[in-house]
C-alpha cells in the first residue's frame, strides 16, 4: 500500500491574531498530564483561519477530548505513521471538522519557526451530518463479561479517552442519535462495540425493572476507526430454480451473506432517499418475502 508522508497546511497571508498556545509555548510541556511529545492523545481539529505567514498561522488547532486545556495550535498534521493510503488521507483532510477524530502525539518544537506538528497514529471518521452534542464525552466501550440472573445488567463498559477517570459499567449503547435515517444501526454498535470506534455519548436513565433501572450511554456521534471495511465476505451464491430469487442477511460487518433461494412475495415500491453524505445499499432480504431491504452506508466507506 503506498504512502507517503501527508503535511497538511493552509497557507494564508498577513498578519497573525494572539492568544492561542502556539507549539510548545504557552506553557505546554512534556510534563503536563495530557498531550505531549511522548504521551499521544486523541484530538479534534479546527482549521486556522487567522491571517499571517504559515506556520504561524495557516495550521490546526488541536482540542483535547474530556480535557479543559486550551487549543493547541499545530502548522502540519503528519500522517506518515498511521496506517492509511493516499486516497483516505486525502478524504479525512477534505472531511467536515466536526467527523473527524485523531489520536497521535506532538513533535518537538521547530527551532526555527517554534511551531510544532502533530504525528497522527490512528484516525477515525464520524457519521456524515452529525455533530458531538455539547457536553458529551468520548468514550471507548467494550463488553466486560459479566452475566446477570435479573435485568437490568450492566455488562458493557464505557472508559473516557485520555482520561484517568474511573470506567463505569453501563447496560445499553445506544447509537440512535447517531445515526442518520436508514443507517445499519447494527453495523455501527458492533463498530463501537468490537471494532475500536470512539463515540461520543452521555448517560441517560433507560427502562426499569424490578432488580434496577438501565443505565444508556446515549452516543450522538460515533467515531469509527479507519481504515474502515467489511472484511473478507463469502462470494457464494446459491443456484436458484424459476420463479426463485438470491436472498440474503447482511451482517454486522455489511457482508451481504446468500441465504439461499425464495419465491418474492408482494413487496413495496418505495425506495429511501438517503440524506447528504451517505450512499444507498440494498438487497433481497431473506426475512421479508424477499423484498429488497435498504441501508444508507457513509460514502467514505
């Protein structure tokens, strides 16, 4: 796979604004609890807008999720150590800010310009037209293995990124506010879940039960980690007599699965028309009369 070393840079023109950590200035050392030269972290990016010479200006500012740290400003952003080709570097430059999620660490300080670049190890993508809600943390989740005799039970377990705080367990992830109309809502919990997305998300009261009431972890974006696919799908396809179809399940990975053949039953004509940013899949669907069945996948898939 080629790669090659990504410095991304605006360059803009005239003179520079003032109150921002630029580099290691600022106060920021190698000392300090959160982002570092030999600590990574995770971070969301804004452009820098401000008017002056790159790389003074011209760069990225870098905020640290569940930190109250002020902006670190950055000139380049190098993507020579993380594992993606071209083609989606290129795609995660051109994303909306608010869908993109980097987690990497600081250079040292440029004698020169005293400016600092941030090396990206590992990138994530969220969910087109969505937006972390104000207030959310951003979480890694997993399953922790405990089995209950009564419900609810809170075997899942939800850890602050960059953080110290203390993991909490939880009952259910919910990805609905996530998710746009028609999005695999399966595909992307199971991302969340056992593929190393980070989603952004606050705990919220669920349904109660005798034994408790259920703790959600309600996510309004979910991150997912890149580069992002389906895997290694079975191409097998069943033979189909007259009057017979191909049906089949799609999985948590979006593999479409055969699931041999069936007669198609009376089926609707309507077809979704996926919002901005996702592309529409579809299949005969083997629970449903094989009738087609619809997905809007992100089209940086």
């Amino acid at each position: 796979m080629a790669r090659f070393r990504w410095l991304v840079s605006l360059v803009v023109l005239s003179g520079c604004g003032i109150g921002v950590t630029i580099g290691g200035g600022g106060g920021l050392t190698d000392s300090d609890e959160a982002l570092s030269t030999v600590k990574a972290g995770f971070v969301t990016i804004q452009h820098d807008a401000r008017k002056c010479a790159a790389p003074l200006c011209g760069g990225y500012f870098l905020s640290q999720p569940n930190h109250s740290l002020a902006p670190i400003y950055v000139a380049e952003l190098d993507f020579s150590q993380s594992n993606l080709a071209d083609a989606e570097v290129q795609k995660l430059v051109d994303a909306p800010e608010a869908e993109v999620l980097l987690f990497g660490k600081l250079t040292r300080q440029s004698r020169s310009t005293h400016t600092r670049n941030f090396i990206v190890l590992d990138a994530y993508r969220g969910m087109p037209g969505r937006t972390a809600a104000e207030g959310d943390a951003f979480y890694s989740v997993a399953s922790n293995g405990r089995q209950c005799f009564a419900a609810p039970c809170n075997a899942l377990t939800a850890t602050k990124v960059s953080s110290t705080a203390k993991a909490k367990d939880f009952t259910t992830l919910s990805v609905a506010s996530a998710a746009a109309a028609f999005v695999d809502e399966a595909w992307l919990s199971h991302r969340a879940l056992d593929g190393g997305a980070i989603v952004a998300a606050t705990f919220v009261s669920g349904e109660r039960y005798p034994a408790g009431t259920e703790k959600v972890l309600d996510a309004s974006q979910v991150f997912v980690h890149l580069p992002e696919s389906s895997g290694m799908c079975p191409h097998h396809v069943s033979a189909c007599s007259g009057g017979q179809v191909n049906v089949y399940q799609r999985n948590n990975d979006r593999c479409v699965i055969d699931e041999g053949c069936e007669a198609p039953g009376m089926c609707s004509m309507m077809m979704p028309a996926c919002p901005e940013g996702y592309v529409l899949s579809s299949w005969r669907d083997a629970d449903n009369n094989a009738c087609p069945k619809y997905a809007c996948d992100p089209a940086w898939l």
